[in-house]
C-alpha cells in the first residue's frame, strides 16, 4: 500500500508539470479560483500601472501570472512554443520578481495555477543562486498557510531544484532536503537526486517517466 500511495504521488506531481508544460485543453483558471485584481491596475501589457500597485508591489507580476497560467491551458496548443515562452520569462525575471514569487508562494491565498507557475519559473533560473534557496525553502516549510496541495507544490519545488543542481553541479541544497526534511518521499528523491548528480542512477523525473509509460502501456493492454 505504501509503495502505491508514493507512486500515486509521484505521478500527481508529474502531471502538474505536464499541464504546465504541455497544456490542458479546456481547463482554465476559473474566477473563483484567483484572488480578484485591484480595479485600478490596468493590463501590463499597455505599460501602465495605476497607483494602486504602490499599495500591491506584486500586482503586475499576479496579473501577468493570472493571465498565462490561463493562456497555457487554453491557447497554447504548441508546447515547444510555451517551453520558449516561459524559458524567456523566467530569463527576464528582475531580482525584484524573484523576490515578489518567493512572497506569492509561501503567503497563502493563491489559486493552484498561480502557485504551480510561480515554482515553475523560478525552477528555469537553473544558476540563480537565489530562486534554488527559495526552492529549498519551499520544498522544506511548504506555504505558510496549510492546503490539500502541499505536497504536490513542494514535490513541484524540489523538482526545480533538482534541475538547479543538476545544472550547478553543486549538490549542497539537495543534500540540506534530504538531511531535513521530514517528508520520506522528499528526501528519498533528493537521495535519488544526488545520486544522478553521481552518475550512479537516474534522475527522479527518467523514473517518474518510466513508470508513467509503464503505466500507460499496461493501460493500453
């Protein structure tokens, strides 16, 4: 039972990142699910910003987050094209919207889309120093305020730190994860993590693969 509970995570994980990545037709944010934006704060895109984003720092970032977590799951049909896109995001990231994401998800309040997408982004900034420990952070205090998606969030972090490490080369974060942290699966997949950066086994995400295709095949029978 323990080992279907830990795949069944796993692979809750994984879908968030395939929904991110590939899109899911037909699913949007709904109204209901998003914090209601100032009414004084216009689209970013026409390069104004009202005065009420001196009161809400984070208003142009939120809107924008709001409006591509939408566009990626019913738009985008082209999943190279939404890789560019949020690679170049991510990219462009100020120090400052580093800063505003590291707030966004750990505060609580905050639609799931909005909460996946932010993990995301920081998890593309592979060399930023700054984004990993705010991953790191994220994976071992989860948000300060407790959801039903918690786990599946700080195994969203973790994968992005994983990719940070993997890039660096520098296994210091993963091995603080699998030092402290007192969820078992986080840690054995920073284990596992750790061993990749080796090269003595697959990385998590080449076995979360493997058991997704598994999976599928024995469901195609």
């Amino acid at each position: 039972m323990g080992a279907l509970l830990l795949t069944c995570l796993v692979l809750l994980a994984l879908q968030w990142r395939i929904e991110l990545h590939w899109g899911t037709p037909g699913k949007a944010s709904t109204p209901s699910d998003a914090p209601a934006a100032p009414q004084d704060v216009q689209n970013s895109n026409a390069g104004v910003v009202a005065p009420a984003a001196a009161d809400a720092p984070m208003a142009k970032l939120l809107d924008r987050i709001l409006r591509e977590s939408e566009k990626i799951g019913t738009v985008t049909n082209d999943p190279k094209q939404v890789e560019r896109d949020l690679n170049e995001w991510a990219e462009k990231l100020s120090a400052q919207d580093v800063q505003d994401l590291r707030q966004l998800i750990f505060e609580g309040g905050h639609s799931g889309d909005e909460v996946a997408l932010s993990l995301d982004l920081l998890g593309r900034r592979p060399l930023d120093a700054e984004a990993a420990n705010i991953l790191t952070d994220y994976v071992l205090l989860g948000p300060s305020v407790e959801t039903t998606e918690k786990s599946t969030f700080q195994l969203l972090a973790l994968d992005g730190l994983i990719d940070h490490s993997l890039a660096s080369r520098d296994p210091a974060n993963l091995r603080r994860v699998q030092k402290e942290s007192s969820d078992a699966l986080l840690a054995r997949r920073a284990g596992q993590a750790l061993g990749a950066l080796r090269g003595q086994n697959p990385t998590p995400a080449e076995t979360d693969q493997k058991v997704l295709g598994e999976l599928l095949e024995k469901t195609n029978r």
